[in-house]
C-alpha cells in the first residue's frame, strides 16, 4: 500500500503506483571484480579417465594458478625455503645435488618472469641466491674489515680526489688494488665419484645473471610504485626487494664494478651517436640551420623545447619498510666502498711520502761525503741524524732552545739529570692499618 521511490523523486511520476525512471536518466552501478594474473598462453591440459571407480588420471596446475590455491603456493613456497635451509654454511654438495632438481635455465627464467606470484618470487631468488652465490659473498664478507694492499703502480696513483676539484668521486666508482678472495666455481656434476669432493659453489653464467639484474631494477624504478595497481609479484615488497638483494650480492662478490657499460657507459654512447650523427649531416644544413635560427629571432620568435618531467629514483618513492632496509643494506656497502678507498689512498700517500724523504735524506748523505772543506765538529753534527737512532734524535728535537732551557741543558750535563720527586701518597692511597701489636715504651723501661 505504498508509493514506489519514483513517485517521491520525479514529479511527473507522483500519482503512478508503478516504479520506473524516466529515459533520461543513467544509473552507474558498482560491480565487485576479481583481478588476477592470467597466462599468456595456457598449457593443453591431457586428461583421461580409465573408470569411474579410479577418476582422473592426470591433473595439470599452471603455477600461476597458485595465487588462487594459497595451501599449495604455501607449501612450494616452504619447499624453496627448505632447499635454501640444506645450503646454508657452506653445504656445497647438497647444492650440487639440488641443481638436478633445479634447473639453471628454469631459475632464468623464474627471477625474469613478471607474472609469478610474490612468494615463490621470493622463494626463487633466494635459492638462486643460496645456491650459487652465498658462498663466494660470505668469503668476500668475512675479509670485509681487512685490507691486503699491494704497493704496486697502480696503487700508488689512486688519489682521495678524482680531479682538481677537491670532491670526492662516487662510492665503489675508480680503481682499487686490495685483494680480496676470487670466485671459485666448479661445473655441475649429478652423478660423481665417493671420492670426488665438491669444494666450491655450481658455477652460473654470471654475465647473464648481472644483465638481467640490472635490466630488472631499471624496469621496476621506471615503471613501479606505489601508485601502480597490479605490480610485480602483487605488491612493491615483492617487486623491489629479491631484485635488491641480488643486486646487493653481486656488488659484494665484484661481479658488479664500475667498468660495466650497461651502468656507466649508456650516456657516453648516446653523446657519441649524436655527435656521429651531426657530424655526417654536413655543412650546409648548418647553415641552412643558422640562418633560420638569425631569422627567428630577429622576428621574435622564441624556440620552444618540450622538456620532459625527471624521472624519479628509488630513493624519491614512497616505499614500504622492507623495501627501505634494503637500500639501506646497499648504501652500507657504498660506505664500505668509500672507507676502502680512502684507506688506499692513504697508503698511496703514505708511500709517496716516504719516498721523497728517504731521496731527500741520501741527497744529504752523498753531499756529506763528497764535502771536503768541511770541519770535524760540522761533520759529526750533521752526520748525527745518520747516526743516532730515531727515539734520541725525537728526544732532542723536543728540548727547549730558550736561553733559560740552555743553561738548565748546561746545568745537567755538569751535575747530571734531576731525580724525579716522588709524590706522598694522599689519604685515599695510604695502605690500610697492619695488625700489628704496637707497645708503649714506658712498659718496656726497666724497673
């Protein structure tokens, strides 16, 4: 016995008991979606049924269909760790033996695939990590703290500033002589002698693994943050933080130095491309160039140019805890890299520094013995520093050349050195009371 809501809103519609909108209007509905990665390509599932009593012989399960099975993405995701768990300390033949179980290829292209869920993600850097690299980054990392430099050519022109600017250059970039330990890799083998011991890690293309590495973090700066909506891995932990970490550990195993064109050579080549291409453009489109430029600005023009907004590093995004420890892990290795070379260019100094007073101190030495007309007393006084050792020339060097510290000097030598005054000891410093009986003398007087 009540009027429907369109007879309260629309006045044309007041006496009419039938609920309708008029044609006009446009209703927007919200409806619930569930977003999910798909495959690209699906695999042909095979399936056969040999009675009704056994069912189904085969079940395929793509392993991106894992995000909407979280029992089983649990379980392969504690499988990866315990396989990392069985290489921990060292346990190199264990690796060997995974490596059947893990494929190199198959790791490739796990850590590259931008469709794997975040935890197996995870999972499969850090048993690539486990695997092939953990080894060699503990030996590095164990010799973090001391440093072996040769004093070599090249160790003696490292310098604290790069150039004449009084700056210093950036961390980890220039040469660096100390040694640390190599990269020891054995190849795989599955099936092997009792006697055969497998000392070192499986051996991995590593030019393959840093190209990749550093092909991944360029497209996940570029292109990730907070603001994107289905991001690798499903969230910016998963994207930002296995990628990291194996950045990380290259940059401590030396895989990563400052040589590699793919960081530091892309500007120069591109200035250098540019400069090829202007040079072939020749001179006459200069000055076809020149004078329409004369024209422009004597009619007021003015040339814009489409500049295009920076893009914004790592260190500029918002970014979850995390994703910040492991910056912070990287910008510790950086400081690390700065303290090497400081301490390399110290030794450098140090060892210019020595070598031009010991050429100043034998050009003295050859000038005293071709000398001639030279007194005695002359002679044994500047012969003295050759003479003496170190610690009296120190101690003279320290006396007092004052007329009052000469004559004390004077006075010394005829009556010898002061003896020290020893101090009484203050209250504090007295020794405690003996037990001894004392007696008063009148007791022991005879009677």
């Amino acid at each position: 016995d009540t009027m429907p809501l369109s007879s309260a809103i629309f006045k044309s519609e007041q006496r009419n008991p039938v609920p309708q909108c008029p044609p006009r209007l446009d209703v927007q509905t919200i409806v619930a979606v569930l977003w999910s990665r798909m495959p690209n390509t699906f695999l042909t599932v095979e399936t056969a049924r040999v009675s009704e009593r056994h069912g189904w012989v085969v079940q395929c399960l793509d392993i991106l269909e894992l995000s909407e099975n979280e029992g089983l993405r649990k379980f392969h995701y504690h499988t990866l760790k315990l396989y990392c768990a069985l290489c921990a300390l060292g346990n190199t033949r264990v690796a060997h033996a995974l490596c059947s179980h893990l494929d190199q290829s198959q790791l490739l292209y796990t850590i590259d695939n931008q469709y794997l869920s975040g935890m197996l993600r995870e999972g499969f850097y850090n048993v690539l990590m486990s695997i092939h690299l953990e080894t060699a980054k503990e030996a590095r990392l164990m010799m973090n703290n001391e440093f072996i430099i040769p004093v070599t050519d090249e160790t003696r022109s490292i310098k604290l500033f790069p150039d004449e600017s009084k700056r210093h250059s950036l961390p980890g970039v220039g040469l660096s002589t100390s040694l640390k330990p190599r990269l020891n890799f054995s190849p795989l083998s599955f099936i092997t002698t009792k006697k055969q011991q497998r000392l070192h890690s499986p051996q991995i293309p590593l030019g393959i693994l840093k190209e990749k590495a550093i092909s991944m973090l360029t497209e996940a700066v570029q292109g990730g943050g907070s603001h994107i909506r289905d991001p690798v891995g499903g969230s910016v932990e998963y994207q930002f933080v296995p990628i990291l970490k194996l950045i990380g550990t290259l940059l401590i195993m030396g895989v990563l130095t400052s040589e590699e064109p793919n960081v530091f050579g892309e500007p120069e080549e591109e200035e250098a491309k540019v400069e090829e291409v202007e040079a072939a453009a020749g001179g006459g489109e200069k000055e076809e160039v020149s004078s329409n430029e004369v024209k422009a600005v004597e009619a007021g023009e003015e040339e814009t140019k489409e500049v295009k907004p920076p893009v914004k590093g790592l260190l500029e995004k918002t970014l979850p805890e995390s994703v910040k420890r492991q910056m912070c892990e990287l910008l510790h290795y950086f400081c690390d890299c700065e303290l090497k070379q400081r301490i390399e260019a110290i030794v450098s100094f140090s060892d210019s520094f020595v070598s031009k007073l010991q050429y100043n101190q034998k050009f003295r030495y050859n000038e005293l013995m071709l000398a001639l007309n030279m007194s005695a007393a002359v002679t044994a006084k500047k012969t003295k520093e050759f003479r003496s050792p170190p610690q009296e020339q120190e101690e003279e060097g320290e006396q007092d050349t004052s007329v009052k510290g000469r004559l004390l000097a004077m006075l010394y030598k005829v009556k010898g050195p002061p003896k020290k005054v020893e101090e009484e000891p203050t209250e504090q410093e007295q020794a405690p009371p003996s037990k001894i009986l004392t007696v008063p003398l009148s007791l022991c007087e005879p009677r």
